[in-house]
C-alpha cells in the first residue's frame, strides 16, 4: 500500500499501518490477538481472519474539527489542540470527501463564529458526515447553544443554504450545551430531509439517526452479521439476548427471517429465535432499534430496553442465547459477574479490543469454552480488530 494515499501521515496517525502491506496487516492482527491471550497464559488460538472487502474509502462516518481559525479537518496525532487543515482521510467514503470540501468552503461565507476550545467561546465545532452504500447522506453540524433567538435564527439561515449547497439526504444542526468537547450534541434539529439516513446490510434495512452507533465498516459489518448469525444456529424456541445493543443492528439480524435474495444468506428459515431482547444505554440507539424493528417486521417478537447493563436485571429472562458486543473498555464488572452467575448455554462475544476480552476470559473460562473463533479486519490500515467467539457452557 503506497504511503502517498495520505499526504499528512505522520502528523495525522489515522491510518498508522498502511505503510504496511496488507497481507502483512492481517498477520500482525492475528499475531497481536494471540500474543495477547499467551500473555493472559489462556489456552486460546485464533487462526481464522476475514480480509477486509474494502481497504480503502470503507469508512461511512468521519468527524472532523472546525477549530477557532475555520481549519476543517482531522487533529493532529497526539494534539488536541491541533487541527489538520483541509485533511479528509483515504479511509472514508468518497462521498464523504465530497461533502467535506463543499462544507469547508462554506464556512468563511457562513458568517457564523468558530468555537475556541480554550476560552469556550464561538458557534462551530464540529461537522459529522455519514454515508451508505445506498446513495444516502447526513450532515451534521454541531454548533454551541446560541445566545438569543436572532443568533439561532442566523445559524438556521447559513445551514439552510449549506444543505442547498451539499443536498445531503438529511442536514442536521445538534447543539452541544457544555464544555465537553465532543462531536456529539444534546439538541437536534432537522434543517432538511427526515433527520436520518438508512442502510441495508443483508436484507435488513436500519435507521441511522445523528446521536447512535452504527458500524463504521458497512463492507465490514456484513462479514460481521453473517458470521454472529453463523455462530448463533439453530434459535428455534430460544430466548436470545443483545446485551450491548445498539440500534439492533444483530438483535434484529437473528429476530428477521433470512433474505433468499440477499447474499451470502442461508434460505432456511427456522433459526429465528422465539423472543429477542435488547439492552441499549443509549436512549436514542433504543428508539431507532424499535423503529427499525418495524422496519424489518420483526417488531412483534423483539423488545428493547433503554438501561445500563450493569443496573438492569436481565437475568430474569432467562435467555439461552446471550450477544455481548460492549464498547472498548469491555464489560462493567457488575455486568460479568452476572454473566456467571446466569450462566447462559451460549455466548458470542464481539470484541473490539481483544486485551479486554482476554482478561475478561480469565473469568468466563471457569464456566466457558471456546468452540470457535473469528477475527474480522473492520479496520484496514489501523492496528483495530474485531474478534468473534462462540462460548459454550461447560458440561457439570
């Protein structure tokens, strides 16, 4: 992979392996995952990764930083305070770059302030670009919270001419009311379109709304929900539990029946589980997972829930089949305990920080066995990777 597909490598730290070639990359990943559980002293070996089907303009979110001078782009490695002028990434979708350059032209005809991250003062913080392999767009400018109604009014007008300018299927203006810099506000309104974009991975339709996670990797994410399908089997008369749902991106993957048209899908039917539930910290993630569960017809035999997994009893479920797919840092620790104290028959673990999984798996193999595993290269270009594993209970 030629260094020159990114002109600000080493300030930028983005794409920190592609100086790497990549069948290179996908050794490193496996030699990393299984370095990391000889150190945990596990008797656990992953030799099985999946190529990454894209491994450049993959990536269908970025956020980039407007800093106090009007420099758009991503920060300097290291340095907060820096920001990469006019540096996109030959990782996000080409739609995105598309999108980043009208929206970085606008900005000094915008007449709105930029946000100076050390005194706290000025409107424009970030603008967020999301894409699908379906044509679709968000744009998502986060801005401080206006002082009075003309400033809202004057930061309505310059979006509406942006989203004349982009024609993003959704514009979108979130407001952050804090100090906290995030890319992220508390407060959305739609300028124009529905406020959302959707994606089909597998036949499965999902909603994407401004606030929720969705897989950065849609290429990637395919590769993803077919091998937790191919993990879960036969779900007949099964309770299953999404633990760290999200927008039910798997829950509802194994609650709608299979696409015979879609690809890389098995025509059979009776997988489908009996009852699924979801479990989603995040109130809007909840609110999209319901609605795509309409959206996939499966709203009649799912339910989700808007709670933290470690204060949520979902033991009492009783579920058969548990998916945990936590964020980097892994499991709460109130949440493992329990996991071994409801010893479900199944688990299958996404991990996107095998370290985590590793130590967590000092536990779980008391109860635990490993009966297969899956590295998935989500990330081309970058040391992250995702890892599947089916846990099956011990017999007592």
């Amino acid at each position: 992979m030629p260094t020159d597909l990114c002109p600000n490598k080493s300030e930028c730290g983005s794409c920190a392996w592609s100086h790497i070639p990549y069948d290179k990359q996908l050794q490193q990943k496996l030699s990393d995952i299984n370095g990391s559980f000889a150190l945990k002293k596990l008797d656990l070996r992953v030799s099985e990764i999946l190529p990454a089907p894209k491994t450049s303009h993959y990536r269908n979110r970025m956020d980039f930083v407007i800093n106090y001078q009007g420099a758009m782009g991503l920060r300097a490695k290291g340095k907060w305070w820096k920001t990469i002028d006019n540096h996109t990434c030959f990782l996000a979708d080409t739609n995105i770059e598309k999108l980043f350059h009208i929206t970085r032209n606008w900005l000094p005809q915008s007449g709105l302030t930029y946000y100076d991250r050390k005194t706290n003062t000025g409107l424009l913080r970030y603008a967020v670009i999301r894409s699908t392999t379906t044509g679709q767009s968000m744009l998502t400018i986060i801005t401080s919270a206006p002082q009075n109604p003309t400033e809202a009014a004057t930061i309505k007008t310059a979006l509406t001419k942006l989203a004349a300018t982009t024609q993003p299927t959704s514009l979108v203006w979130s407001i952050n009311h804090h100090l906290s810099d995030i890319s992220t506000g508390d407060e959305l309104h739609t300028i124009t379109g529905p406020g959302y974009i959707e994606e089909t991975i597998g036949g499965k339709t999902f909603r994407i709304t401004p606030n929720a996670f969705f897989q950065t990797n849609t290429y990637g994410a395919a590769l993803l929900q077919k091998t937790v399908m191919e993990f879960a089997g036969d779900l007949a008369q099964k309770t299953l539990l999404d633990l760290y749902c999200g927008s039910g991106f798997f829950a509802i993957s194994l609650a709608a029946p299979t696409n015979p048209q879609a690809p890389n899908q098995k025509t059979a039917t009776h997988t489908r589980p009996k009852t699924t539930i979801g479990i989603e910290l995040v109130p809007e993630a909840i609110k999209d997972a319901r609605i795509n569960a309409q959206l996939n017809n499966v709203a009649q035999t799912i339910t989700f829930h808007d709670a933290k997994a470690e204060d949520y009893d979902w033991t009492t479920f009783k579920a058969d089949t548990v998916i945990l797919d936590p964020p980097r840092s892994g499991m709460h620790d109130k949440t493992l305990q329990d996991i071994l104290a409801a010893k479900p028959a199944t688990i299958i673990y996404i991990s996107c920080n095998y370290k985590n999984f590793a130590r967590e798996m000092l536990q779980l193999q008391s109860i635990y066995e490993i009966k297969k595993m899956r590295a998935i290269d989500m990330f081309p270009h970058t040391p992250h990777v995702e890892l599947v594993s089916l846990l099956i209970r011990r017999a007592t």
